[in-house]
C-alpha cells in the first residue's frame, strides 16, 4: 500500500461530492461555508470545490459520471494534495464504472470520508492506496459551535503529522443529536454531549492482536460483495476488521446475515480481530454485541477473535481516523486500540 504525503497548512485539498449531492441544496450553503472557513483557519488549508460538488442533490443523482469527473479530475491535479468527501449517501457504487484506477495509483494524496464513502476507500485499496476512514465536509467540519476537539487532534495526528504510533483513545463524551442542518440558527447551538462511562468493551479474545486495518460502513458491504472492489479471499489474511453502522439504525439482523456472509466466504477464519463502533443513540447497543458473540464465537467457532467494541469511529460523535492498510493494534487486556506506524510519508 502506497501512503500519501502528510497535509501541511497551505496545502490545497479539494472538496468533492462522490454520493449525496444534500452540500449543494441553498438550505444547507451556510453549513457547507461554516465547514470551508474552518478548514481554512483552523487547518491553514486552501478548499477548493470540484466543479459539480455543489450542483445540488437532483443532478448529482441523475449524473454519477460527473461525480467521478471530479474525484479523477482531483487525483490528477498535481496541486491538490488531499481530497475530501462532502458527505455520504447511499449509492457511491454508482461511480465505479467510471474509474480509472491508474489515476488514483499514480497520484496518491490523502482521502478522506466515511458511511457511503466506503465504497470510494474500497476504490483506494484496489488502486493501492492508504486512505482515511474519517470526518467529512458537511458533519465533522461543520460541527455546531465548534468541532470536536477529539476529532480535531486525530486530523492532525493522522494527516498531518508522522507519527509512528497512535493511540486511538476513548471518547469521554459522545452525542448523536440532531439539530436540523437547514435552520442556520442551529449553527450557534452545541448537540448536547452525554458521558461515556463504558469506554472500549472486550467482547472476547486474549492477547495482543495486530493486523492491517480494513473495513467501513455495515450497510455499505451488501453493495460491494460480488464486484471487483470485493478484496479476494487471501487479502484478508491477518486484518482487522472495522465495522460500524450508520444513523439509519439497522436491525441487528442484518449485522447476523453480515457476519454469516464472512463466514461462508472463509473469511472469518482469516481475520484477527474486530473492531466494532459506538453505534448511533446507542441504539441496539447489547443487540449488536450478543449478534458478534453469537456468530463469531458460537457458530463460526471463533472464540479466539478479539472484539474490541464501542469504538469511536463512524456515525456517532466524535470519531477518530482509520487508516486502510495501516498496521493496527488491539491489547486485550488494556482494552485499546493503536496505530503502529505513520498513514502518510
């Protein structure tokens, strides 16, 4: 896997809408200003916004080859050193005909996203690229108030510095409120945040467990499993899979069938662990952790696979930075979570 350069400020990073077109609808501008003024002055770096990245939700979704146009047009430009994703969605799947993989893999920069975004780091990992599991455009970037200083300090751990190790921390506060995007009077109104006494929970698993990190979005895998941006078989040898799911809530059924599809591929018995984010209200929050203990230790036979739970990554706030590709460690009896080498050069 080929690591892009580390961000520094006065870098340009593009903004690009590679699912939801919701960042160029009038109601939701402000957000979208609120997050490019922080870019600028928190991070010291140049947004420039792909030409159709604010056309709008109707035309993005009659028009999936201009939404690639800009991710190529992105990667190509020898000027823009990151790119970042304005949101997610539910149909990125959409931009993989129009992909040129030698772009991407003869280009690296950093990218960033997450939710539907899974399907574009997929993308990445075909092509041979590290890339970031991590805060988009319109939600991180535009928190109420201010962003998370939690998920501040792992942008600038993750992209702009080379860290050879970094510790992915527990939240002490978490929220999922949601305050209506389209009213700009909300911009001044912090979500309210609710302590995390829980922190990380070991579902299972002894040890120490390393592996490449590798993984995304739940509700995301159901689109990729079968097309070519699916990783054979021995690619997943010795990862760790991260999985999370979305503000949609999914029944913990789907979480079953999931885990299940692994195990009838083979890739069950492949991995070394899995690390599980908090999810969303907390909603099905023991469901999901009986659907892993069942499937994985019981009917896969797995007893021996560390789960690492309630991680902050994801849909709930505030969240770290995953890097694909990056050599990952879970202590099981510290019950935490480390990157074991820098994600750019």
């Amino acid at each position: 896997m080929v690591k892009p350069k580390a961000l520094k400020k006065g870098d340009q990073i593009a903004v690009v809408s590679l699912s939801s077109g919701l960042g160029g609808e009038v109601a939701f501008l402000h957000r979208f200003e609120t997050a490019k003024q922080r870019l600028e002055s928190d991070f010291g770096l140049e947004v420039v916004v792909m030409p159709n990245a604010l056309k709008g939700i109707d035309y993005l979704d009659k028009h999936p080859e201009r939404r690639a146009d800009d991710l190529m047009a992105a990667f190509s430009n020898p000027e823009i050193k990151g790119i970042f994703c304005m949101t997610g969605g539910e149909d990125s799947i959409r931009l993989l005909p129009h992909i040129d993989f030698d772009v991407i893999r003869n280009h690296p920069k950093v990218f960033m996203g997450y939710s539907d975004t899974t399907t574009n780091h997929f993308m990445m990992y075909k092509a041979g690229l590290v890339s970031f599991y991590g805060p988009a455009v319109m939600v991180e970037f535009a928190e109420n108030v201010a962003m998370h200083d939690y998920t501040e300090k792992y942008v600038y751990s993750t992209l702009f510095e080379k860290n050879d190790q970094i510790d992915i921390l527990p939240s002490p506060e978490w929220t999922s409120e949601f305050l209506d995007w389209s009213d700009p009077e909300n911009k001044g109104i912090a979500r309210k945040m609710i302590p995390d006494d829980k922190g990380y929970e070991l579902l299972q698993g002894t040890g120490v467990a390393r592996g490449r990190l590798l993984g995304g979005c739940l509700e995301v895998f159901q689109m990729l499993i079968g097309t070519e941006l699916w990783p054979a078989t021995d690619e997943w040898d010795n990862k760790l899979l991260f999985l999370e799911t979305s503000e949609e809530c999914p029944d913990p059924s789907i979480l079953k069938y999931f885990l299940r599809n692994l195990m009838a591929q083979g890739i069950m018995d492949r991995l070394n662990g899995i690390v599980f984010g908090k999810p969303v209200h907390e909603k099905y929050y023991d469901e999901y952790k009986e659907v892993l203990m069942r499937v994985v230790a019981e009917e896969a036979g797995r007893a021996d696979l560390p789960i690492l739970y309630n991680v902050n990554f994801g849909h709930a706030s505030p969240i770290c930075i995953l890097p694909y590709g990056i050599e990952a460690m879970i202590d099981c009896e510290d019950k935490t979570l480390t990157l074991c080498e820098a994600a750019v050069v």
